[in-house]
C-alpha cells in the first residue's frame, strides 16, 4: 500500500484530534457542542484554513466583532491573528483546520 490512511473521529463528543502534523501540513479536526470553545490564542502558521463541516462557527478574530460562519464555509487566517473559536448554537459544530505550511514550532 503506497497511500497513507488518517481517519477522522465520528459522532458529536467534544473532540480536537491532530489527524496529521508532519513538516509540510498540521490537519486537526475539531467537534465542539453548544457552549463549547477552543482556549483564545495566535495563529501560528502563515496561513490558517478553517472549513466549518457542519453547524455555525462563532469566530472572534483580533478585536473585530463576532461573526458567524455556516456549514460549507472556508476562512482563511492570516499569520498572528488571535482566534476564540466556538460553539454558541444548539446544532453541533464539526470543523477541519489546516495549517499551510506547517508551523516551525
């Protein structure tokens, strides 16, 4: 078998899974419930894509205003922006980040 095969958590638990961290890419896929939120911090990759899989993402991002993000969105990230990411509806939140490339850290 030449391919790699990552699998993703499935139901609608909390969960934030590193599925691929390696030199080129950091995927991580994230489930969050209503009132469930990611600790506030800095993007630290030059690029930072998030895809809201199902339900709204609530994201903060620096100082701006809240915003909500629906199902089929991709945001993109720039570099040291601060992020509270969360869950503020009763639908469940499922979302895929991707960092491109990958942080030195």
């Amino acid at each position: 078998m030449i391919e790699q095969i990552f699998k993703l958590t499935q139901g609608n638990e909390k969960t934030v899974e590193k599925v691929i961290i390696d030199e080129n890419i950091h995927y991580m896929h994230m489930i969050l419930n209503k009132g469930e939120c990611l600790p506030e911090h800095f993007s630290n990759a030059k690029s930072v894509y998030i895809t809201v899989v199902r339900g709204t993402l609530s994201a903060t991002l620096n100082e701006q205003e809240t915003h909500e993000y629906q199902a089929g969105t991709v945001l993109k990230v720039p570099f040291h922006t601060k992020m509270n990411l969360k869950n503020v509806s009763e639908e469940t939140l499922e979302f895929i980040v991707v960092k491109a490339p990958a942080p030195n850290c």
